[in-house]
C-alpha cells in the first residue's frame, strides 16, 4: 500500500465517522429527553433536514419554517409560540 492509499483511506474514516456522529446526535439527543420540534427554528438555526434544497442543520431559509425542526425540550414542543403559531411534533405547512 502506497502512502496516497493510506491517506485516502484515513480520510474516509475520518469522514465516515464525522456523518455517523452527525446522523446519530439527534436521535441520541431525543432519546435524552429531546424531541424534534418543527416550525420554531429561526433561518439557518434548524437542527436538520429543512425540506428540499436542504441538506442538514443550519439550512432552513425562512424563520418559523414549517419543514424545518430544532430539538427542544421534550413534551415542551406544541407549547412553543412563533409569531407564524404553535410548534409542531410533525412537519406542517407554513
């Protein structure tokens, strides 16, 4: 194995695990007493995935986006008030 395939290699892993880290935080946060609230994050402070265009956290392109969600609290969700209304436990269309 020459030394340009072991750097690839290396930087695979490194990537791998960063997306695995990525993926895994909001569900090991929900299981840590967090839920996914949508429609409460302000543009660009969603946690993830904001409906199509988007990719991941940091994405949403409108405040209150309706496809968008932030991890809150749980059970603290469809108390929440925005100026657009209540959040939400499931994507709503706003």
């Amino acid at each position: 194995m020459n030394t340009y395939s072991i750097a690839a290699l290396a930087g695979l892993a490194m990537t791998a695990g960063v997306a695995t880290t990525l993926v895994a935080s909001p569900v090991a946060a929900q299981s840590g007493g967090m839920e996914k609230c949508y429609g409460v994050a302000k543009a660009g402070k969603n946690d993830c995935v904001a409906g199509p265009g988007t990719s991941c956290a940091g994405t949403s392109t409108r405040d209150y986006q309706g496809d968008a969600w932030k991890l809150v609290k749980k059970g603290t969700c469809t108390s929440i008030e925005t100026p657009k209304g209540k959040g939400s436990l499931t994507p709503i269309k706003r």
